[in-house]
C-alpha cells in the first residue's frame, strides 16, 4: 500500500507541474514572440542572442526568438502559401519575393520606429533600386523588402590548370580542354542564365540584345536553346553541386567551378592555406546578380517584432557581424561598413560609386565581394520564370536526366511495377506453399500421435 500511495503521489505531483509549466507558457502573448526563418548557416548566433535585449531597450517590451533554417526557397514558400505557417520574417531569393508579391503574401514593413532610428536607410541605393524592379501591380518591392546579402555568378578555376582568360568568358566550360573537370551548380535558374547568354554572345557582343533580357525570356525558342547549350556542356561535368564545389575546388579535384561570389572568396582563402591557387572571374558576356531579402509574411502574427529585427539588421555593426560570420557581402552601405572592407594592402582599385555613393570611384577592395561598376552593368537579376517555371522545370530535367521522354519513362515505369508484382507474386506464392507444407507436417505428426 505505501508503495502504491508513493506512485500516486509522484503521479499527482507530475500532473501538477505539467499542469504549471502549461499554464505558464499559455500565458505567454503572442506578441512576445518573434518566429523567424531563414537559411541555414547565415546569420550570426550572437546578433540572434542580442535583439531580445536591444527590443527591450527600444520598445520595453519582452520577445523570445524562434529561429528555424531552410534549404530551398520553394520549401519555404509552401509552408507559408500552403500551411499559413505564422512566421512573423524570412529570407527569400530575388525570385520568390517577386512570387510572393504576385501572390500577396507580403505585409510592408513598418517604417516608424518610435525614439528608435529608422536603420532601414542604410540599405545601398543599389540594392534598393534592384528590389524596386520586382514591383508586381503597383507594389512597389522596396517597400516589402529590404536587401540582406548580395552577390554575382561566375566562374572559380584553378590557376594551374586554366588561364584567367580563359576563366573571363563562358566558353571555357563549353571548352573540351576541361572535359570532366568541370563542376556546375545543381541549380536550374544559374544555369539556364548562363546556357543562353553564351549561346547569344554575339548578339550581345554586337549589342542586338541586353543580358536581363536574355536571362528572362522563357519563350519555347529560348528554353530550347537552353537545353541544347546545357547538353553540349554534359561531357566536361564532373558533377552537379549545391555545396561542396568549392571544397572540391581546394582539393584540386576539379579545374573549373560555376559557382557563386561568396562561396569563390571562401574557396579562394581555403586554397591559399593549402597551397593552391584558385581565381574568380565575372564573365565578359555577362551575368546574373542575386540578392536575398528580409520580408514579413501575410500570415505573420507579429509584425512589429519582424519590422524592429529587419531595422535591426539594417545597423552598421550588425550587418559587419553577420559578413565575418556568412562570408558573404551586406546590402547595407555605409562609410562604416566600407571603411571595415578597404584593403589598402591590395594593388585592385575598384569603381563602387553605384553601392557606396559618390566619391567612392577609386577604392582598394576585393574586387570579388565588391564589384567594379563595369562588370555589375553587364550583369542582372533573373527574375521569376512564373507560368513558364514548370516548362523550364522540364528543360532542367531533360538535360540532368539525359532527356528521357516520358514514352520511355512510361515503358521504365511500368516494368518496374511490373518487376514489383512478380517479386510479390512469388512472395506470396512461396508464402502459401511454406503454410501448406506446415499444415502437412502438422498433420503427419497427428498421425503419429
């Protein structure tokens, strides 16, 4: 009995403090907590650990951050579109913010911030003008998004094996000179861009036709020229890669890497502490710029909290903070972020009046993270594919998956469901004959008996 009193009692006394800790969080407001969603790897830990208590200063209010990542923009926009999921900001690409305006499942961001200053201003007017060319009906975007980290494609190769040339135009990963040494991002948007600015490089040399035109035109003209340009590219493919292309790049495993900016300067200092020599070059014939950006979602339960963290973000020292930590460039331009990045130890002077402002058309940087003028006007944003997203979907399958047309991806389906039955088939039947030899022997030993 004084055990079954014991139980009862640590049982009673469970229920109790369940009772309590529930009561507890369910009195906790909504508006004290902040949802945020972004990628992964790209944010540092410590601004996340210093905004509840700079949200306190500036509003007295209390916020608790819950901080989930996501690998794929697409992922992301099913849960909010699909799954109203009540993230209050995330960190899309260009391309699905200009979806996610098309779709009105944006909220502007709050612009008064109280005694607080409006770091909003601090975004590059560049970067600003760029998000304004995502406006969907009116909507101008600026006023949705604000700029977070940037950057160009181009080409990572090594110094040893290719020329910095040959690395300054698209042709060298047609180049059968790198056959097999060649590693692509596994990403259709970046390579579309670029199949069908090399397959047009005279017309854009001529002037005919401008890169953002190219990278936007999703015509069945111009989904087919890229498909024939990516399959002529296969045999010099070594893989296709998200992320490791540029650690296989610092292993001299491959000798050229279509990659991004930010991954080419983290490559670029790996290899030199191994001893190999890698480049980055934006393309002659052009490229694409990206951006991602902070947004506040439609199903967002607290929009106040999300517009103080993007203004937050927006700050000088905040936005130096997440740079050392990601590795990649801050839409923020300010003399204090530019003073931070001036390498006076560099022979590269680079034109940056378009980020920075004027005065600022001679300035000792890396040209990779910062951009001359000159290369950022051959370059563009490419914008969502909308309609035409599942045609282009489709060209990207028929080039990764050596075009098998759907009769022979039929003929392949039903075999294998075909191969399926049989093997079940014969389970069962094998299964019935174990159970009828079973029963025999059963009997014989009843016999016996």
């Amino acid at each position: 009995m004084k055990r079954i009193s014991s139980i009862l009692l640590l049982s009673l006394f469970c229920i109790v403090i369940q009772f309590l800790t529930t009561g507890c969080y369910n009195t906790e407001s909504r508006q004290e907590v902040l949802k945020v969603y972004n990628w992964g790897d790209y944010i540092d830990e410590g601004v996340l650990e210093n905004f509840p208590k700079w949200y306190k200063e500036q509003t007295g209010e209390n916020i608790r951050v819950i901080y989930q990542t996501f690998d794929i923009n697409e992922i992301m926009l099913t849960k909010i579109e699909r799954g109203h999921e009540d993230f209050d900001v995330v960190c899309p690409s260009e391309y699905i913010i200009e979806r996610m305006l098309r779709k009105d499942l944006l909220l502007p961001i709050d612009t008064v911030f109280g005694n607080t200053p409006n770091y909003l201003h601090n975004q590059s007017r560049y970067i600003r003008n760029e998000i304004d060319k995502l406006g969907i009906g009116g909507k101008k975007a600026s006023l949705y998004t604000i700029g977070y980290m940037w950057g160009t494609a181009g080409i990572l190769y090594n110094k040893k094996y290719v020329t910095a040339e040959e690395a300054s135009t698209w042709q060298s990963l047609w180049n059968t000179k790198f056959r097999s040494k060649l590693l692509m991002k596994d990403s259709y948007r970046d390579a579309y861009g670029t199949a069908v600015i090399y397959a047009n490089r005279e017309k854009l040399q001529k002037g005919e036709i401008t890169v953002e035109n190219l990278m936007n035109n999703y015509s069945p003209e111009a989904i087919a020229t890229a498909e024939e340009s990516l399959k002529a590219m296969k045999p010099n493919i070594a893989g296709w890669e998200a992320d490791f292309g540029k650690e296989m790049m610092t292993k001299n495993k491959a000798y050229l890497n279509m990659t991004w900016s930010g991954d080419a300067v983290w490559a670029i200092e790996e290899a030199d502490n191994v001893g190999v020599e890698l480049g980055y070059e934006v393309p002659v014939e052009g490229s694409n710029m990206w951006f991602d950006g902070w947004v506040i979602p439609k199903y967002s339960r607290n929009r106040k909290a999300a517009s103080y963290f993007i203004n937050y973000l927006c700050r000088p020292d905040v936005a130096l903070a997440n740079m050392e930590t990601t590795g990649y460039v801050s839409a923020i331009g300010t003399p204090e972020i530019l003073e931070e990045k001036i390498d006076m130890t560099l022979d590269t002077h680079v034109n940056l009046s378009y980020f920075f402002g004027p005065g600022h058309d001679d300035v000792q940087i890396n040209p990779i993270q910062y951009p001359d003028s000159s290369i950022v006007a051959r370059c563009a944003i490419i914008r969502d594919a909308g309609d035409n997203t599942e045609a282009v979907l489709e060209m990207w399958s028929h080039v990764k998956g050596d075009n098998l047309g759907s009769g022979i991806v039929m003929v392949i389906f039903l075999t294998i469901v075909g191969m399926v039955v049989y093997v079940g088939y014969n389970k069962v039947k094998k299964y019935k004959y174990r159970q009828l030899q079973k029963g025999k022997k059963r009997r014989i030993k009843g016999l016996r008996r």
